[in-house]
C-alpha cells in the first residue's frame, strides 16, 4: 500500500461541509471488513509549536501515515491515506474481507519499530527501511 502524508490538495481546500470526514469513513469500512483499526499519535518540536503525527494500522499493518498542526488533523490525514489505500485494495480484489494478523516483513518490523521510538524523525524511519530491503 502507498503511505502519503499529505491529502489531496481539493479536499483539503473543500467548504468543511462538504469534504468528506475520512476517519468517520475509514471506521465504517473497518467495521464492515471487520478490520481491526488502531492510531498511533506523537508529537515533535515544542508544545506550543508541535507537530502531530499519526499512523494508522490496519490489521497490525501501517496503512496510513498524515501529519498536522493539532491531533485531530493529523489523525485525518492519515486516515485520508488508509481509506485511499483500503478502496485501492477493494477495487483490486485484493482478498477484501480479509481478517486476522499477517505476517509482517523485515521492513515493516524495522518501520514500525522506529515508529515506536516517539523521538524518531521519517528520514530516519526511511533509512531504517532502505537498510533493511538491503539485508
């Protein structure tokens, strides 16, 4: 799955009444997939010039990564990405309806684990990656 961190930029400029609110759609096709859907937030910089940064997981699986100036819409971002990703996925037929956890491979163990280090920036993330598709 390709993980953005930045939404398109129409919905992004939408009227807020009608742009679309993707994590209320992202939870509505978790449940009807019976996915399980879990967020991890973080923040970097001083708190009263931070950064949020959200990862979604899908299954125990990053399907979305967004950033933003407050929680909330850091979190949308990110679920911005993951519900791109999991209509991809559907339109594909791509197993959907899948359940369960998969077996993760070396890159998204390293990714995740350098996601787990609050402190770590996404270059590093990157190079973590980089190095282990080389191993």
């Amino acid at each position: 799955m390709n993980v953005d961190t930045n939404p398109t930029e129409e919905a992004a400029n939408a009227h807020p009444s009608t742009r679309m609110h993707y994590r209320t759609e992202l939870n509505n096709i978790a449940k009807r997939r019976e996915y399980q859907l879990r967020y991890d937030v973080y923040f970097e910089g001083m708190p009263h010039m931070a950064v949020w940064h959200s990862v979604v997981f899908v299954n125990d699986k990053i399907c979305g990564k967004g950033s933003g100036k407050t929680k909330g819409e850091a979190k949308e971002n990110a679920s911005k990405v993951a519900y791109d990703a999991l209509e991809a996925e559907a339109f594909n037929d791509s197993e959907p309806g899948k359940k369960g956890k998969q077996k993760k491979t070396q890159r998204q163990a390293t990714v995740e684990a350098a996601i787990m280090k609050r402190g770590i920036r996404e270059t590093e993330i990157e190079m973590a990656g980089s190095q282990a598709k080389n191993d």
